[in-house]
C-alpha cells in the first residue's frame, strides 16, 4: 500500500517539474510581460491574437477602430512582440518597427523621432501627370526623317499622361493663322515648314492669341537651330504679348491669368547633324544611309571603267554628313567648311589620287560637303574639283550633286528609336517645368536622353560660324564636339597616309573567328592601316584559329583592305570552330 503512494507521489511530483519547466521554455521564447501578454500600443483594442490574426489575413482583415496600427504593425507585433511596441499616432514606419522588433534589446528606449526614417514620398501616378495640361507640338524649317516618330512619341506620351495634346499644322504659320491648322492630335503625319509671318511680332501676337484661346500653355517644337531660336524668343516676349491682347481686348483678363506662362522643349530635326549640344539629330543617320546607298552604286560603275567620282553632299554650313560618308566609304579626300585644305590643295588632292592609283586601285572616291571653301573663302564646288582632275591628271571623272534624296526616304531604325526616346523626354520636361525653368533642348548624349539650356546650345552653334569666318578652323572642329573630333582624327589616319620610313619590330597577326556579320570588313581595315602607320609588320590569319595552327598565315599592306568598309561578310576568311 505504501508502495503505491510513493508512486503516486512520484508521478505528481514528475509532472509539476516538466510544466514548470515547459512554462519556463515558453516564458523565454515570448518574453512576454507579468501579465502573460505582449505590451501593446496605448489605447489599442488589439490583442496578440488579433494581431496574428490580422497579418495571417492582410490586406483583407479589417483593423479595430480607434487604432494606430497597421497590417505591418500587426505582424510584427504578433513575431516580435516583447519590443514592437508602439506608441499612438507615431510617425514610425514599418521598416521602423521592423528594425526595433528584430534588433532592440527590451530595455532599449526607442530612439528620438527626429533620427527616425521618415516616411516615403508615395509614387507618382504617370497617367495623372498631365491631367489639365494642353500640349502642342509642331515641325519647322527643313524636313527630316524622324520627324513622325518624335511627333508620334509626343502625342502619345502626352496623352498618356492625361494631358490634352494638339497638332499646329504648317509649321509656326500655322499658329499665327489659327483655325483648323491647330487641331486636337490625331495619329496622322503631317508635314510642316517655317513661314514669314511668324518672324514679326504682329504675327507672333496672332500666334499668342490662338494658343491663349485653346489653353495651350506647352509648346513642343522640332526642328532647326533657327526654328528653336524662334521658339525661345516667342516664350520671351509671351507677357508681353499677353498684355497687348489684352489691351485690345481680344482675351479676357482671366484667360491671361489662366496662360500667364508658357514653357518651351525643343527636340532637334535636321539631316545636317549642325547643332551643338547633342551627338545625334533626328533625320542624320537616315540621310547618311541615303548617301551610303549611293556611294555604293557608283563605285562598282567606277571600279569597272577606273573612274573617279565627285560627291557632293547636303550639310549647309556643316560637314557632318560629308566627313562621316568619306570614314564610312574610305575615301581619297573630303572637303568640309569646318577645315578648308591648305593653300596648295589642288596639288596635294591630286598626288593622293595618283598614290592611290599607285596602289592598285581603280577608283577615286572624292566628298564634298555643299558649303566647303577654300582659305580664302572661295566657294570649292563638284564642278571646280571635276575639272582640276580632268585637266591635270586626264581621269575619268564625274561628278554628282544628291540632293534632295538625301532627306527622302523611310527613316532608319536608329531614328526612329532616337525621335521616340526624345518625344518621351520632351514630354516629361513639359510636365516637370517651372515658370523658372529655362527653355530646354532634348539632346542625346552618350546614348542618353538629356535636356540641356536651348540658348546656351544656340550660342555654342552660332559660335562655330565665328570661328569659321575669323579662320579659327581648330576650334570650329572643337565646337563641333567631340564626336565631330573622333571622326575628323580618325579619317585623317586612314586616309591622308604618310608611310613611316622606320619598321619597328613587332609583328601584329588578325584574325577572325565566329559567323560573319557587317562591319567585320571596316574593322580590319581600320587596324591593319593604324598598325602599318606606326610601322608594324601586319599579317592576316585565314580560317581561324585552325588556319593560325596549320600556319595559314601572310602578310597583309595598305592597298590590300582597300574598299573593305563597304563589303559585306568577312574578306579576311575565318572559321565557326575553335
């Protein structure tokens, strides 16, 4: 009998051990307080349970009236909950009560508000942006391809932020003549051009007042450097043409008060390439594919008959296109205004010829751009070169002026990118802008989309004419930017050839492996010159790396890459395999 109460005891005993220490386990696991429950912010109807229950449920589960928390509060409360505890109307954020429920000690004060994270801005919504605004956008002066695509991304941008977008048909006349040249945007193409009127201030008055009438107070422009100077003098005077349709009664003081600002956002269209400030305009990569086209096509006439051919090409005061065409088709000379040839250049053009015929060539290939001069100021025209070569060295030759072509055509795929990506920008710097936010330009600059000062790009422009006309050549070229620059180095290397009389020691093997792909055959050619103008020994590997190990090696000279920039594959043969 006693036997059994010992046991008894004994089981009695045993069990009061193992609850204590279960309890003592669970007491260290929660850390909760003396009264069995986690501390809770004052006033708060929640208890841990409700709060496990509302995070196992967010954002669905409804929260007590008369609290502070969040869904986010909740769950940390519920995991955390010997330090969450918050006090009412706390400007904690939940990455706040995360970091003090994860990381404070319970004894730990919580830390002044004014070290506490302060809230986020919350996200701009893009489809409000332009919500009561009214844009409109218009193309002025010459034509170029891309233009649609930067109206078209315009428009579209404009609208998907809420905001009311217009076309202004006919350029700048058709804002001084109103009526249905200013009509809501639509998805057609139009074409534009600057007109007279709009260059005196009774016509810029007119244009005030159609704009003024529809609530346009943002104003798009793409084009030239001129058709952006307009621009930018209209938004300088547009208080003052308010003031005097005001005075003539033909706008209200309300609708003055409602269009008292108007910002400006110029995007670049020209095929000549001439505006300081961006690497790229919209339309110039159109009109070298254009020229390149045609460059083609004459030089397989050329090489059959051993002719030489004389190009003359757009560009107005800038030799863009015809400097970037002669490095893109390796030709013997270039003419551009930036930097007229040297006072005996009839004599250096035609030695180059006959060194290049020297060489095995049948062809001469000679670019000029349409406002090349010479030192003097002489105008250096296709007619002028064609009879030089005639005369004097008895070739061949023709000449031909492209023209118009040039601007004609579809635009090419990096237009199209560059017009959309610009439309996009110019549509943000609109919605963004200030009363004191100057006029700006969207330019491209190392492949980004960038808004640069208009007036300070216009004066860098205007700047490259002075320097021009003082004989300041060197800085015209620097004006130009360094895109400009690269290119006239580059061509200069490669073509204005000065053999050096010294071999140096090293020996410089090329070699191509992989599928073939274009411009493969223009990268080739640059390396064997630059290594034969600093005196290496040049040699092409053939068929990759297999040929490099059967020893399928020669050497490779200057006139054996001549007129690889334009041929397709790979001349230089290679192999697929390793």
């Amino acid at each position: 009998m006693w036997e059994l109460v010992v046991l008894v005891c004994k089981l009695v005993l045993y069990t009061g051990l193992l609850a204590c220490v279960g309890l003592l386990i669970l007491r260290s696991t929660l850390n909760v307080s003396d009264e069995g429950k986690a501390p809770l912010p004052p006033h708060s109807d929640l208890t841990p349970a409700d709060c496990f229950d509302l995070a196992e449920n967010a954002p669905t589960a409804a929260l007590p009236p008369h609290t502070d928390l969040t869904h986010t509060d909740c769950f940390d409360l519920a995991e955390n909950a010997r330090t969450a505890a918050l006090p009412p109307h706390s400007n904690l954020t939940p990455t706040d009560c995360f970091d003090l429920a994860e990381n404070a000690p319970a004894d730990e004060p919580r830390p002044p508000a004014d070290t506490m994270q302060q809230p986020e801005a919350p996200p701009v919504d893009a489809t409000k942006l332009g919500i009561g605004r009214s844009i409109a956008v218009l193309t002025s002066g010459g034509d170029a391809q891309g233009m649609n695509a930067a109206v078209r991304a315009t428009v579209r941008v404009g609208l998907y932020t809420g905001a009311k977008v217009y076309f202004i048909h006919e350029g700048y006349q058709g804002m001084v003549d109103g009526g249905d040249n200013i009509r809501p945007a639509t998805w057609e193409s139009v074409s534009m051009m600057l007109q007279l009127d709009f260059r005196s201030k009774e016509g810029r008055t007119k244009a005030a007042m159609n704009l003024v009438k529809l609530g346009i107070t943002n104003l798009c422009v793409i084009g030239g450097d001129g058709s952006l100077t307009g621009a930018n003098q209209f938004r300088t005077e547009w208080s003052e043409l308010l003031g005097i349709l005001m005075k003539a009664g033909k706008i209200t003081a309300d609708e003055a008060k409602r269009s008292s600002h108007l910002n400006i956002v110029g995007m670049v269209g020209s095929i000549d390439n001439d505006f300081c400030g961006t690497d790229m305009t919209i339309g110039t990569d159109s009109a070298l594919h254009r020229i390149m086209e045609v460059v083609d096509a004459i030089t397989t006439t050329a090489q059959s008959h051993q002719r030489t051919f004389i190009l003359e090409v757009m560009g107005r005061h800038c030799g863009y296109l015809a400097l970037v065409t002669a490095l893109s088709c390796g030709a013997d000379w270039v003419f551009i205004p930036e930097m007229p040839p040297d006072e005996d250049w009839e004599e250096h053009l035609c030695r180059r010829l006959m060194e290049t015929r020297g060489r095995g060539s049948r062809l001469n290939v000679i670019i000029v751009a349409e406002g090349a001069l010479d030192r003097n100021g002489k105008p250096i025209t296709s007619d002028l070169i064609k009879d030089l070569v005639s005369k004097r060295l008895g070739y061949d030759t023709r000449a031909t002026i492209l023209g118009h072509v040039q601007r004609g055509g579809t635009p090419s795929a990096f237009d199209r990118i560059l017009a959309s990506r610009m439309g996009v920008e110019a549509v943000m710097a609109l919605l963004e802008a200030t009363p004191e936010t100057p006029a700006c330009v969207v330019s491209l600059s190392g492949n980004m989309a960038i808004r640069l000062p208009l007036m300070e790009c216009v004066q860098v422009t205007k700047d490259v004419t002075i320097a021009m006309a003082e004989g300041r050549y060197e800085d015209a070229i620097k004006l130009r930017g360094k895109s400009f620059q690269n290119n006239w180095n580059t061509y200069k290397m490669l073509a204005h050839v000065h053999l050096p009389e010294k071999k140096s020691n090293i020996n410089i093997g090329i070699v191509n492996v992989g599928a073939p792909c274009a411009g493969m055959n223009a990268a080739v050619r640059s390396a064997v010159r630059i290594g034969i103008l600093q005196g290496h020994q040049m040699f092409a590997v053939h068929d990759g790396f297999e040929g490099l190990a059967q020893g399928q090696i020669e050497p490779i000279n200057w006139g054996g890459v001549g007129g690889w920039t334009g041929k397709g594959g790979k001349t230089h043969c290679s192999a697929k395999t390793l």
